[in-house]
C-alpha cells in the first residue's frame, strides 16, 4: 500500500495490486473509511489523484479526481487525462 497523502483528517493510500485507493477520514477520535477505484479509463497502470472532493451526509456526492500518471503517453489533445470516481464510505459522516 502507498502513500499518497496524509494530513490531520485524511489519509489517501493506493493499492497497485488492486487500482484502490483507500480513503480514512479522521473526525474527533473516530476513523471513517472509504474506497475509489483507481484506474485510468485508458488502462494504463499508475493513475494518482490531483485533487479530492469529499462531503458527508447528505451531499450530492462523495467525489475524488484523478489525473492518469503516465502522462505524457496518457493525455487527451495535449493535455494530461483526468477524470472522477465515486467514493464510496462504510457509513456517512459529517466534519462538523
């Protein structure tokens, strides 16, 4: 499992063995975790997120982007692919 970003309140780590990321959101003492798939839509290995989004309960969506990390050989009329996937908690959760 790798490491892609830890701060206070999350953690983001990626399973090349899988193409997940595995997501914890730490709030008051409590760890709430949630999935992503991590493949690029052009099937290449080594996509890694840019930028997240993340909301609680009663969102439109829990939502993360990614950008393909095998760029220049992944881009989209010169620019690198990017694209967002769904993550999915094992309960809702609210950052109050």
């Amino acid at each position: 499992m790798d490491t892609f970003h830890e701060s206070k309140n999350l953690k983001i780590e990626y399973d090349p063995d899988t193409r997940t990321y595995e997501l914890t959101v730490s709030l008051g003492g409590e760890e709430i975790k949630g999935t992503a798939p991590g493949a690029c839509p052009c099937g290449k290995a080594g996509s890694r997120p840019t930028l997240w989004e993340l909301e609680g309960p009663g969102a439109e969506s829990n939502v993360m982007w990614l950008v393909c990390g095998k760029t220049p050989q992944c881009e989209l009329d010169g620019r690198p692919l990017r694209w967002a996937v769904d993550v999915t908690f094992e309960r809702d959760w609210s950052e109050e």
